[in-house]
C-alpha cells in the first residue's frame, strides 16, 4: 500500500465551544515556534478569524481544512500542502469534537477530520465548573468513536492546586493521560463581536501581546515534550495522499502565446477585508496573473493596470465610514465594474458593491443597499451557479458558507448568481456585466476552474 508524508501533527479539540481551543492551539503553536520548531497551523470549517491568530504564532499561513466546503478527499492534500518543509503541525478543531455540518452526521467535524488525517486528538476541558465529573465527560469523548484517538487532556480554568488534585484523581481511572493544566488567566483572552473574535489585522500590538500570553500560559502549565513525542507518533497519513497544488505541474502546463504581461489583479486586504483562503490567490497566480494586494482604507486608487478585483469577506460594517469616506477608490472601483471588467465579491465584498451600507455611500456597482440585522445568518449551502459568469458558467455546483449579520436588499438580482439548493430553496447574489456578487463564501480549491476562468476573462476583457 503506497503511503504519505509522515508530517507530525496533533488536534486539539474540545467538548464545547468555549473551552479554551484556540487559546491552547494558538498558544502550543507559538511555543513550539519559539522552541524553534517550524510548525504549520491548520483550522478545522469555514473560520477565517482563528487562522490570523495561527498565522501571528508561527509565522505562517494559517490554512483551513473543510470537509464540507473541499469534499472529504482533498483534506489531506490540503494539510500536506500547508505542512510542506514543517516539522510538525498543529490543528485546532471546530465547536464540539464531534459537531459537523447539520443534518451531515460527521461530516466537516473535528473528529472527521483527525480521522481523515487519523491524527492523535488532544481534549481541551474546561473544569472551571467540575470535579470528579470530569472523568464521565472524558470518558464519553473517548469511547464514542473508536476510531478517533484521544492521546490526551489539557484541563482549562483550574482554580486552584486542590482543583487539579481532585481533577487529576477522577482521570487516573480512565487511562487518558494529562497533557496540561492552564489556570484561570484573563490576559489570553480576546475580544469577541458579532461575528466572532476581533480578526489580528484590527488589534495589532495587542494581538501580538494576546499571542505571547497564550504562548507563555502553555509553556508554564503543558507537558511540551509529551505533546510533541504524541504528534510524532501520528504516523503516515492513510490513502497515498500527496500535497495539493494549486496548478499543474511545468511538464504538464499547456503552452500559452507570448504575452506582453500577465492579467493583474487586484485582491482586497486590510483590517476592512480579513476573510480569505490563501489558496485563492495561489489559484489565481497558478493560472498567470499576477496578483496585487491593496488596502480599501488606505489607498485611493486601484493598483496601476489591473485587469480585475477580488473583494472578499470581513468586516465593512465596522469600517463603513472610512470606506464611504474613501471616494477616490469608490469611483475607481465602480468604473473597472462598469467597464466589464471580472470583479468576485464574497459577502464583505458584496456590501461593498452596493449602493450604500447603513447609509452611507458605498461603491453604487450593485442597485441594491446593505445595512445590520439582528439576525445571524450562519451555515453551510449547497449551491450551484445560476447564469454564466466570470467565476463559473451556469450549472457549476460549489458548496459555501454564509456567515453575516447584514441584510442586502434585494437580496438578488436579475440574474441571481446562485441558487441553494440547502438547506432551503432561494436565489441569492448579483452577476451584471463581469460582476459576480454574493453572501456565499467558496473555497475554490475545490473548483479550481473556477480562479483558471477569472483569469482568461481577465485575460480577454
């Protein structure tokens, strides 16, 4: 049987949202990193805030590793591909260990895809409420699913040295080591909002500060060299996988004409637009573009010569003022629309585009105004493309996730630029001229023709 790249690697899980996942990831990550380590950071689903914390810790990209939004088969791929050169890499999960898309079984959960990568599994607990129960609550995680491996418990939230003593005595009986014990410590923690954590681009030097406090709270109270010896002990990873690659290889490139330069374009960054997947812009440049990133807050134009645009997700609703207040790039951005040019706008990009957001004045592309809603509109979508566009010709199916607090009216125009088919029936988004516009975030490395058709309209138009 052919086998894969052994690449050491632990997931770190928890029974419940809130018991303390991304501060012991983060803080393990960034740990091990100072220790010199070259460690590659991974998040389990859709969330594009946890992984500009990883990114903080390490020094590298933080990369997701959806099941749901990628298809089961290309989680290896993906995690081989970030974990490339690495010494060891960390995985923090989603929500429960064993919460996954709704009504999908497993599907995308964090124990899904520790099996998929049959990674040890390390249970953060909070036991800020709990003694000797602990030992039920870990008992139950341990033997729900044989085939996912718990090789250990960090205990988050101790209070004291008696709390750990009776915490430590309820475990010895269920053979599941103690990795770490993490006291009650308000420095680690970050600052939430609507939408989740305020993303690393917003916080600066107090996210770096947040980061060095997770590092310092794990070294002091985990068993590093334990946690270490368990990721080495993961083994090669199942099927033969071998690492993504965002094109093909140079033996297996067709030959293109001679080109004077290749198609730029534009990516939206800055505090504003945080939410992206880094295989996109890896799509983007395989197919031969060049891809330039610029900052809608700071710069007053789009970069010289580009040829398209990419607005992705993030949070213009908190920005909304400095963005109206930047007309210079607002005109310039409605002219590259008008002039037929491919423009991609995922859900921050799509308020964007619209005509005015809470209002104030936005880019006017889209005849439609944006404003905040009570209402959380969170979960994943079976889609397929509508009408031809710039990103996909009618029928293509992707699977996304819609994760906002904003209401578009209307929510779609003449030609919708999707259609869910779950988990309700509804058109949704805009596609006018070269405009594709949508709530719908899509990770197009499961599509990769998708970013190949952006940059041969960029090409052409």
């Amino acid at each position: 049987m052919v086998t894969s790249p052994s690449v050491p690697r632990l997931v770190v899980a928890a029974p419940s949202s809130g018991s303390g996942k991304t501060t012991v990831a983060t803080g393990l990550m960034a740990a091990l990193t100072a220790r010199g380590l070259a460690v590659s950071p991974h998040k389990v689903g859709p969330d594009y805030i946890d992984p500009g914390y990883h990114a903080l810790a390490t020094g590298r990209v933080g990369r997701n590793l959806d099941a749901y939004l990628c298809g089961a088969e290309l989680v290896a791929p993906l995690f081989l591909h970030g974990a490339r050169g690495c010494d060891l890499a960390v995985v923090e999960g989603v929500m429960g260990l064993y919460d996954g898309a709704a009504g999908e079984g497993e599907l995308a959960s964090t124990a899904h895809v520790a099996k998929l990568l049959r990674a040890p599994v390390v249970l953060v607990v909070d036991a800020s409420s709990q003694s000797r129960s602990v030992a039920a609550l870990v008992h139950g995680f341990v033997s729900w699913d044989p085939e996912v491996r718990v090789g250990g418990v960090i205990l988050n939230k101790v209070g004291s040295d008696r709390h750990e003593a009776l915490l430590r005595e309820a475990l010895d009986s269920t053979g599941v080591p103690v990795l770490g014990v993490l006291r009650r410590a308000a420095r680690v923690e970050t600052p939430s909002r609507h939408l989740g954590l305020v993303p690393v681009a917003e916080r600066g030097a107090e996210a770096v500060a947040a980061v060095a406090a997770m590092a310092a709270l794990v070294s002091d109270g985990c068993d590093l060299e334990a946690l270490v010896g368990l990721a080495r002990a993961a083994g090669p990873l199942p099927g033969g996988a071998a690492p993504w690659t965002p094109g093909p290889s140079p033996d297996h490139r067709p030959a293109r004409p001679a080109e004077k330069s290749p198609p730029r374009i534009a990516v939206a960054g800055g505090a504003a637009f945080t939410f992206s997947y880094a295989e996109h812009s890896e799509l983007l440049a395989a197919a031969g573009a060049e891809v330039v990133t610029f900052d809608p807050l700071r710069d007053e134009g789009l970069p010289d010569g580009t040829a398209g645009l990419v607005v992705g997700g993030g949070f213009p609703e908190v920005y909304a003022s400095e963005l109206s207040a930047n007309e210079p790039l607002r005109e310039a951005v409605a002219e590259l629309a008008l002039s037929g040019a491919p423009v991609a706008a995922e859900c921050a990009g799509l308020l964007y585009l619209c005509r005015e957001l809470d209002g104030m004045p936005m880019c006017g592309v889209l005849d439609a105004s944006a404003r905040m809603a009570e209402r959380l509109t969170l979960g994943y979508r079976d889609a397929v493309a509508v009408a031809d566009s710039a990103l996909a010709v009618a029928g293509t199916r992707m699977r996304g996730h819609e994760f906002h607090r904003t209401v578009v009216e209307p929510g779609a125009g003449a030609a919708p630029a999707w259609g869910m088919r779950a988990p309700e029936r509804r058109v949704e988004g805009f596609v006018e001229r070269g405009v594709h516009a949508s709530y719908l975030h899509t990770h197009w490395a499961s599509e990769p023709g998708v970013a190949r058709r952006f940059v041969e309209r960029c090409r052409t138009s």
